[in-house]
C-alpha cells in the first residue's frame, strides 16, 4: 500500500520517502502522487488525489507567484498544496481537514521550519508525548472548540480550510482558503452541486474502472454507488448482524438490483462486535472510532480488497444536511417566527415539546459562542453540569466524561474552554458555525482511520470531502439544505434522476443496540482499558464514575456515546505507548 503524507523537514534533515527537488527540503511518503510545476518565479507541488491540471498549469504558477494562495485549491479531488516564490512558502490541505496539515510553532524560517501532513511523524521526530489534557477536554466538551490543538503536546494542526504561509523573516499566519459563501438557494445551487458530486465521482471511476463501494442502503453510500456504476463495474459491500437494521439491509439490495450488481453481504458475529480491538492492528493518527471495531471493517471489506479504491459515503450527513443549528441562526437574524413555525413542526411530529425544544433554541441564540464556552467553563468548576442532550444543537455541549473527571481536570478543562471563549467571535452565526466544525470532525475521523487501510488492503475515498463538492453544497445556505420534512433535500434536487425509493426515504438505521451489544460483550475489556489507561493514572480522569456507567450500560444507552469515545482515546493512548513505529522521523 502506498503511503500518502508529505513532510517538510528543512534542507538539513532525511525523511524516508521521495525528495521533490523543485523544493528543498520537502518529501513524500512512497507511492504518493505528486505533481510539479516549477518555472525561475514559482514552484507548486500537488500531492495526493487530484485530477492533473492540464492548461490551468500556467495559472497555477502565476496564482503562486502573485500570492493568491486559495487559487492553488481549485483543482478537482482531494490533495495537499505546497507553493513558493521569492517571499514566501504556502502549505495547506483542504476544505475539510482531511488533508490536513501539522506543525510546531516556532522555527527559525522558511528553510528550518518543520511540519507534516502526519501529525504522528511530526511527534516521532520531537518526541512528542499524547497531550492528556487536551484529550480529556475533547471527551468533556467536544474537539470543536480547539481546532488548532492535536493529541500531541505541542503539535498544532491547521484548521481545515485555512493553509500556512511562512514568510522569509520567520513569521507565520493563517490564510483562509475555504471559498465558503452560503447564498444560494436549493434550487438554484443544485445544479452545480450535481455537476461537483458527478465529476468526483466519474473521474476517478474512469481512472479506476473497477471499484469497491459502500453500499449500507443509506442515501449517502447509495448514491455514490449508483454514480460509479454509471461509468464502471462497482463491487458493492455491506455489513449485517442480527443487530444491524433490517430495514438498510433491504434498501441496500434494493440499490444493489437497481444498479446490476451482487451485494457482498459480510455477516458478522460476536468476533465482528464494536469495542474490540487487537495488540497488532496498525496505530491510528489520532483516536479513531474505527479502532474499536477493525473486525468488522475487515470482514465486510474483505470481496473488495486490493481494488484501485473503494467509494464510501463519509461526509455526507454534513455536506447534503444542515442541522438544527439553523434554529438558532434564524433568531439570531431576526426570523423567530419562521424558527418557532419549523421547530413546532419539528417537534409535533417527533412528540417532543415545543416548547421545551424553542426555549434552548433562544437561550442559544441569546447566550452566542463566547457567553455559551464561559457558562460551560463555569459548570464545570461547580461540578452541576447536565449531560441530558436538549433535542437541539448548541454551541457547548457537556457530556458524561465531564462528571467523570476528577476536579483538577474540571479545572483545567474549564480554563482550555475560557481560553477558547476569548478567541470566538462573538457575532458568530450558528449554522455556520456548526457546518464547520462538523465538516472539520468528520473528516479528522477518516483522515485518522487511513492507517488501519492497509490492513483491509483497501483505499479508501470519501468524494463527498472534496473541495469542489463541499464548496458547492455550502454555497446553499443551510437553512435551505436542512430537511424537516425531506431527508437531505439536496439529493433530490441535485439528481432527480435517483429513485424516488431511496431520495424520498425518511428513516435512518440506528447502530444503538450493535454499539451496546458489543459494549457488553466486551465490558471486562473495556473495563481494565479504562481502569489502567494514562487518563486515570495521570489523575484525569475518575474511573469510579466511568466504570458504574459501564456497569449499567446494558439497562440503558444514554453512557453509550461517551463511554464509547472514552474507549477509543483509551485503546489509542495504550496503543501509542506501545509503538514502535515512532521512529525520528517528520
């Protein structure tokens, strides 16, 4: 399997990897596309997965020499951008975070200054240890907060949609690149997320001519399937076990009979069950969900091992679907009868309370970024947080591991999130806010789970990912694109040519009861996991409070989202103190 990462070490260090000689001191991992243009006043390098520019070849140049840093991410695909004049250098990933981009602070110019695409060979190279607190504030509040933190001490990530420029004196800023502008209607924005979603998905199927897919029976999955069958032989796979939905089984052979094509059903069993994990699967970037249930990967991947790639639907909750979140933009805005008319719709037909649902919905909309990160701050101090999810989005949610924390960890993570209120901008809109970072959550996840890939002998493609397709479909405001009464709207206006059966779709299977199910099969294991794990044993994290929720997770399933993130941050800080992959490396 190849190895996608490049780094830039300085013209005094090695990497393993191809050097680039267009610029001094940049190399890649073996196997990784890369693509140079280099003339006497620019230099670009493109690496990863992108359609080659043909004639924009000049443009890019000029675009590199005239510092018109966002120009350089046009290209179709997914891919890392490395650019340098005379007066500076430029490096940035995507859209989404995906192809993200780490560094350190400080350096001492253009030339010393170190960073990876792997936030994981960059903490091999200065001996970076897991940053504990940083973790212990992801599973009390969420990773959204701190989008330049990573799991490694000292090592800072680029927000997705931002590039690094480094300027000859030293100095170095962020560069937004997103090209994000929400104002299009559904109906006038379809078009040309169509046109996105089609060229992301028959171009690399041309290139391919046979490819694996994802095929869950959800719309996100099945739609790219039936693309990819449009211009070639699509292999589809799916998972199932007695405690999978019934109901995604059939849609997903529906689609299979729609598009003429066998589906590889891999039936699972108790060795297939989620929280499990091995001594010798591959250790992931950062805490991946994936890790917990290779098994599973591994057996319903297995018919479509060693294609040139392998389509799935991640990303496409958040790029095809606004959320609740667009509530509370619309009060900020001005439009609380329309938001009170949708949320009351809302809520009749899920028999929730109206008015329970608008009051958070306000209070929210009231309190804005800054004010909800300072009151989540102060719960923690006191110790009286409710980790009862309130039906809607909010700005600051605090989970079950904020009471299984211990008090000093409290405190800490109370300061992380006060430091975090300092930097929010306090006219910040919901919808916006929310589409981001969880477009930014969802592709740390995949971008985390790339190692485990070569176990499956698979490559992985998340089209819904990539900057062409994400620029399109935000370019819809997110109210427009939130289905209350449509699933993913979107979808039917961008390609009417899907059937009716799958776009028109208003149910969703629900992992619950596989998630618990593994929960308690593996409750011994999970339970010395947490028990022994560095969180406890740095006084972080009070295993008390944590193993009674484990206890009684078999009589209800309200734990079950935190206790399975703790499971995953545990079995990776074990994993990680037992690698011997970290090697000096950047």
């Amino acid at each position: 399997m190849s190895e996608e990462w490049i780094s830039g070490c300085g013209p005094a260090t090695r990497d393993p990897g191809g050097a680039v000689d267009a610029l001094r001191g940049i190399t890649v991992g073996p196997g990784c596309r890369v693509q140079i243009l280099a003339d006497e006043e620019a230099q670009v390098v493109m690496a990863g997965d992108f359609r080659s520019p043909g004639n924009r070849a000049r443009a890019l140049l000029d675009a590199a020499w005239r510092g018109r840093w966002a120009e350089l991410t046009d290209l179709d695909g997914s891919y890392w951008v490395v650019a340098q004049n005379p007066r500076a250098r430029f490096v940035c990933g995507d859209v989404s975070g995906f192809r993200s981009v780490f560094y350190r602070p400080g350096g001492d110019g253009v030339g010393a200054f170190v960073w990876s695409t792997s936030a994981r060979r960059l903490a091999a190279r200065y001996g970076a240890q897991p940053d504990l607190m940083t973790l212990a504030a992801r599973l009390a509040a969420g990773a959204e907060h701190w989008p330049h933190h990573t799991a490694y001490q000292n090592i800072q990530a680029v927000p997705g949609g931002f590039g690094l420029l480094l300027t000859a004196d030293g100095s170095q800023r962020l560069i937004d690149v997103s090209g994000i502008h929400p104002h299009r209607t559904l109906t006038a924005g379809a078009p040309a997320f169509a046109t996105a979603l089609e060229r992301a998905v028959h171009s690399r199927m041309e290139a391919a001519g046979t490819a694996g897919a994802d095929v869950s029976g959800g719309l996100d999955s099945s739609t790219l399937a039936i693309l990819a069958a449009e211009k070639g032989t699509v292999r589809a796979v799916t998972y199932t076990d007695p405690h999978t939905s019934a109901e995604d089984l059939r849609h997903a052979r529906r689609v299979a009979g729609h598009i003429r094509t066998p589906l590889h059903e891999g039936t699972g069993g108790p060795g297939e069950l989620p929280f499990a994990w091995s001594a010798g699967q591959p250790v992931t970037e950062q805490p991946a969900a994936a890790s917990l249930d290779t098994a599973q990967h591994a057996l319903h991947l297995r018919p479509a091992a060693g294609l040139p790639l392998h389509f799935t639907g991640h990303g496409g909750d958040v790029v095809l679907d606004g959320s609740s979140a667009v509530w509370t933009a619309m009060v900020q805005d001005g439009r609380r009868r329309v938001a009170r008319r949708e949320v009351t719709g809302w809520a009749r037909t899920r028999n929730r309370s109206p008015r329970e649902l608008w009051s958070a919905v306000t209070r929210a909309a009231a309190t804005g970024y800054p004010g909800a990160l300072l009151e989540a701050a102060d719960r923690l101090e006191t110790g009286v947080t409710d980790p009862r999810r309130p039906g809607v989005w909010t700005w600051c949610h605090l989970g079950h591991t904020a009471q299984w924390l211990t008090p000093g960890a409290r405190h800490q993570v109370a300061a992380l999130l006060r430091e975090s209120a300092r930097a929010a901008e306090p006219t910040a809109r919901a919808d916006l806010v929310e589409q981001r970072s969880s477009l930014r959550l969802i592709a740390a996840d995949a971008r985390d789970t790339i190692p485990l890939e070569a176990s499956w002998n698979v490559r992985l493609v998340h089209p819904y990912l990539d900057n062409a397709v994400v620029r399109a479909a935000f370019a819809i405001t997110p109210a427009e694109r939130h289905g209350t009464t449509v699933f993913k709207p979107l979808l039917g206006a961008a390609l009417p040519r899907l059937p009716h059966w799958l776009t028109g779709r208003t149910t969703k299977g629900s992992f619950t009861r596989q998630l618990l199910t593994g929960l308690l099969h593996h409750q011994r294991q999970v339970a010395e996991l947490i028990a022994t794990g560095p969180l406890v044993t740095a006084g972080l994290l009070d295993p008390g409070p944590a193993l009674a929720a484990l206890a009684r997770a078999g009589t209800r399933a309200e734990d079950l989202y935190d206790l399975h993130r703790l499971a995953m941050t545990c079995q990776w800080l074990t994993a990680h103190s037992n690698d011997r992959l970290m090697e000096k490396a950047c």
